[in-house]
C-alpha cells in the first residue's frame, strides 16, 4: 500500500454531516469489547484513516450512548438482512450514509448497493470506503430526488434504510420525500430510527451537544409510527418496535445502562419503524 493510501484524511464537512462521526467512533468502541453488541472492525479502521479528534467522543459518550447507536444499526442491518432473504438481488439504498459499512455488514455476494450523502461527505467517503462494482455513492441531498434515477428499475425489489438521519430533518420535508417514495417505487420499503419529542431532547443534550458539535440539533420527532402512515395513504406500515424490545441485556452493562433502556421503551423515546410503500 502506497503512503498515499495510508496518510490520514482530514474532515472537511459541514455540522450536521459531522454527526456521522459519532455513530463511526459509536461502532469502533463497540468493536473494542469482548462481546460487541454489532460487529464491524472496518469503523475501527476508517477512524484510524482520519485526521480527527475523536477524543472529544472517548471522554464525553457514555456506554448507553455508544449502545443506542450499536443496537439502531443492528436493528436496521437485520431488516436489511430480512428483505435480502426474499429479495437476493435486491437494490439497497443506505440514505444519509455518511462513513457507515453496512454493506460490508450485511453483503450477501448479490445486491446492489448505493451510499447516498450530500456531496462533502461522499468525497470523504470515497476517499477512505472505495466503491466497488456493486457498492456504489450517489452525491445528492435525500430531497434531490434526481437520485430515483441513479438506481435504476430495481427489478428484484428495493429497500432502503436510513439510521440516525432522519430526525434532523424537518417534517414538511419528509412528508414530501416519503409521497415522492411512494409514488416513484411502490412496493418498496424504508427501516428507519426516530424520536419521540423526549427522545430528541435527550439526543441533542447526552451526544450532539456534549462532543461539540455546533448547528446540527435533532429536529423531526415522532410520537408513533400510525402518525407517519397517516402523512400519505400509500405509506404502510410494515414493523415497528421500541428500541432496545428485541435486544437481550448483556450482564455486563452497568445497572444504569439497562435501567435507562427500559425507560426509554417504556417511554418510547426511540424506535425502529419499517415501512412499506402500497
């Protein structure tokens, strides 16, 4: 490998893309313990790739943290895995990708693959995450959806999946892009975290705010995944669940970890939901 390709990149995005180095470094600490709760030893090796100062994340993002980020990807790669089983080539959609590995992740030798972002953060990726024939970068806003035709017929059925994205955009847009959805690729389907209004409160105070990124609050919450099918008559529910409901507790996380997931299920701070466009 030349220096070249072992020099370390500098990031040069904007605020709200800087939040996806939180779920990276989220996915390299997870990596560093003994049971990983999601295993994906490439985040620890892009984190090494880049000029960055993660320590900000080492001192400041607790274990529930660094769990609910772990546990809302595996969540999302076991959708992702479950449309694959019925569509095994499929085209995948990871919305708002940032320097996520999914693909890498969940790869079943077959699908199609696109990482959409905005163009900063598709140069940065590209320039630490190669594309590959079958795992490709669409530069483009979410709204732009000039990208419909960047992926083609999705002749084997399309899923799409979008982990810690959504909920910084607002609503009227989302309405919006969710009936464009609809109307483009019907039969299609979306796995996707969301907030309730607590939920987003504790999200910008425990993780946005806390490593110092400035500009870029959670904004869309949710209080049911009924309120988002109820945006367009086209927009079905598929699954929907709390977060942490279908994650067994690890005996080693501490009592207050657990304590807190339970409260926020209770609460329905966070959850999943897995939509399907009729």
């Amino acid at each position: 490998m030349s220096s070249n390709q072992n020099a370390r990149v500098k990031v040069e995005i904007g605020s709200v893309q800087e939040t996806l180095l939180i779920a990276l470094w989220c996915r390299a600490a997870e990596n560093r313990k003994e049971r990983p709760i999601l295993v994906d030893p490439k985040a620890s090796a892009v984190v090494g790739r880049l000029d960055y100062d993660f320590g900000r994340m080492e001192r400041s993002l607790k274990e529930p943290i660094v769990l609910i980020s772990n546990i809302g990807s595996r969540n999302c790669d076991t959708a992702a895995r479950g449309f694959m089983a019925g569509h095994p080539r499929a085209t995948m959609v990871n919305i708002g990708a940032g320097l996520d590995t999914a693909f890498h992740r969940v790869d079943n030798g077959l699908v199609q693959w696109y990482d959409l972002d905005l163009p900063d953060v598709i140069d940065l990726r590209r320039r630490i995450i190669p594309e590959t024939v079958r795992s490709r970068c669409i530069a483009r806003s979410v709204f732009d959806t000039s990208w419909f035709d960047d992926i083609g017929s999705a002749s084997d059925g399309l899923f799409m999946l979008a982990h810690g994205v959504l909920a910084y955009l607002g609503e009227d847009d989302l309405k919006k892009l969710f009936s464009a959805l609809a109307a483009r690729f019907p039969g299609a389907e979306l796995v996707f975290n969301s907030f309730n209004a607590i939920g987003r409160w504790g999200g910008n105070h425990l993780a946005v705010k806390r490593v110092g990124i400035r500009n870029a609050p959670l904004r869309w919450a949710v209080a049911s995944a009924k309120e988002v099918a109820g945006w367009d008559s086209r927009i079905e529910v598929a699954d929907h669940w709390p977060m942490f409901s279908r994650v067994p507790r690890d005996p080693s996380w501490k009592r207050s970890t657990v304590t807190f997931m339970n409260l926020s299920d209770r609460l329905g701070m966070q959850a999943i939901t897995h939509l399907r466009f009729r």
